[in-house]
C-alpha cells in the first residue's frame, strides 16, 4: 500500500464552495491534480493507494477526506470539477460529524472528523514514513519500502513546528529532486520510483 498525506492548511472542511472558483478556495484545483496523479496512470486506477487530504481551513476543521484506489467506484472523471466535486460530496456527507466519526460518501471515498496529528500517529505506527522537502536526502539514496507513507503540503508550506513534530515522531525527510514542484508533480516521482522498483 502506499500512502499519501496531503495537507491543505487552508483547504475547505464544509462544502460551501464554488466548483467553479477552486482558485479562490485555496487553490483546491492542486487538490485536484492530487488526486489524480495519486489514483490514476493512463486511463487506469492504480492499485493499492491511498490518498489522505487534510482539510484545516473554515468552517469546521479538521476534516479528512480519504480515497482508497482498491475500494473506488467511479470518480465522475478526471478533470479538477469531477474530482473536487467528489471532495465537496464527502464534505456534505461530513456535516456534523463529531470527532473520530468517519463516513463513505461514495465507495472508496471516507470523510472523518480527525486531526492531521492523529493520522500521522496512526501511519507512523505501521510503516516508514517521509516527509517531502526540496532540501532533504534524495530519494534515490533511501531504501524504499512498500508500506510507506509520504507527507506534502500544497501550495502553502508546512510550518516549521510541524516538520519537527514529524521528525520527532521517526519521519524521515525526502528530496525528490532539486526543483520546487507541485505537490502533485512530487506524487508522480514518488510512483514512478516505487514502480521501478517493483514495490507496491
Ligand atoms: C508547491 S510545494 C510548496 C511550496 C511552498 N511555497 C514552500 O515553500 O514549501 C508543495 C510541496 O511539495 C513538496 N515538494 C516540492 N518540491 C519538492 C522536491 N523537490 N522534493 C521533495 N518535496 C518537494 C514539499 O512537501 C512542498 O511542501
């Protein structure tokens, strides 16, 4: 299994926002392009992934949205309407969940009311963990497992405080090349050299 964490500090945790300004809302079209790049290659849902996004931003954090590629349905698509539209569903399913609740709004798409922290006690516990920086060992000189889940942000960094709370918990920091890149551009290196590798 390979696991994805993406944090959007100021993404939305209730669903009333415009599918047609995800710009304006936090920019959640990288969200989007997440999503994707974490669940599909051409034309194909990948297996054995799964893509957490965190949702710290108004109006009830924290949320998280999960989408699990072995349990999924159909997604709508795969432009940035259909994907975040698949979002602001689970978030509508989500309203008035109290804390650790969890519901499917859709068959392999779960929204729970729960902390980035506590996701990262959980994974952390069951296999090896890293944490995306630019300036960071580089990929390809780390032993790569299956099992393994990555942490990103989106547009926004992740504070300072949060990186050490990951590194003081076992994470490992990871390069995945010398460019600042989008969060989703780092998701397809990091399948692409699990793939060479054969890992799951
Ligand atoms: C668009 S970047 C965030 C930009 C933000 N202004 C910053 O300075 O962190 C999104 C995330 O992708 C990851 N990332 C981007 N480039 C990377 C690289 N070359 N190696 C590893 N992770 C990278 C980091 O986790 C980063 O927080």
């Amino acid at each position: 299994m390979r696991d994805f964490i993406l944090r959007a500090r100021k993404g939305p945790s209730t669903p009333d926002f415009s599918l047609g300004a995800l710009p304006q809302t936090s920019h959640l079209e990288i969200v989007a392009h997440c999503i994707a790049n974490a669940m599909f290659y051409s034309l194909r849902i990948r297996s054995s992934v799964r893509v957490h996004i965190v949702l710290d931003g108004p109006s009830d954090p924290p949320k998280i949205v999960r989408i699990e590629s072995d349990l999924l349905g159909s997604l709508d698509g795969f432009d940035e309407q259909a994907l975040t539209g698949v979002l602001r569903e689970a978030l509508m399913v989500g309203q008035g969940l109290s804390l650790y609740q969890e519901r499917e709004s859709r068959p392999g798409v779960f929204v729970a009311k729960r902390s980035f922290e506590s996701l990262i006690r959980q994974q952390v516990a069951v296999g090896p963990m890293f944490v995306l920086q630019k300036r960071a060992q580089d990929i390809r000189e780390i032993k790569l497992s299956s099992g393994s889940t990555f942490v990103f942000s989106d547009h926004l960094s992740m504070p300072r405080k949060t990186d050490k709370f990951l590194l003081r918990l076992g994470a490992e920091s990871v390069s995945v090349g010398p460019k600042m890149l989008f969060a989703s551009q780092c998701i397809t290196l990091i399948h692409n050299e699990l793939d060479r590798l054969y890992l799951p």
